[in-house]
C-alpha cells in the first residue's frame, strides 16, 4: 500500500514539473545546470527538460495501476524503464544545450 502512494505522489510531482516546463519555467532547473544555455535556447531545452519529466511521470502511473493489477514484476520493469527514459532524455537536453552535464 505505501509503495503505491509513493508511486502516486512521484506521479502527481513529475506531472506538475513537466507542466512548468512546458510553460517554459526554467527556474525549476538548477541554475548550474543551465549556466551555460544561450537564452535563445532556454524555452527549447525547458520543454526538452519536462518531456523527461512526463515520461518519469507516465513511467509512475503505468507501474501503479499495473500494482493495483497485482502484476508486481511488471510494475517494477515499467517503473525502470520510465525513470531510464526520462533520465535519458534529461540528459540528453543538458548535452545538447548546456554542452555537459555540469
């Protein structure tokens, strides 16, 4: 019980992240990690940033109705596989704009 509402709430906070991003609110971002992003990149890399945050989200829900399935082994791949993703792709926005990831 407590795993699923832990699942529920990283959902509901990666969801909420991912929307202030796509609302181009780079100030939810480290200012170490955007130190070095032109200021014309800024809205391209927060979106980049939220969709990594959407699939961690997604990854969240998907893993909770699958535990109120009871199909645990599945839930814990795809919670894996979500957090992998959305790590992937936030990475992925910290090379191509900011050059590294520090």
């Amino acid at each position: 019980m407590k795993q699923n509402i832990t699942y529920a709430i990283l959902a509901i906070v990666c969801f909420v992240f991912a929307y202030g991003h796509f609302q181009g609110n780079v100030s939810l971002v480290h200012s170490y990690h955007k130190s070095r992003i032109a200021q014309k990149d800024m809205i391209a890399y927060a979106k980049t940033f939220g969709v990594g945050m959407l699939i961690i989200g997604v990854g969240c829900t998907l893993a909770l109705l699958l535990r109120l399935l009871q199909l645990y082994l599945f839930s814990d791949i795809i919670m894996f596989i979500g957090i992998f993703m959305g790590v992937l792709v936030m990475i992925y926005a910290q090379f191509k704009y900011n050059h590294g990831i520090f």
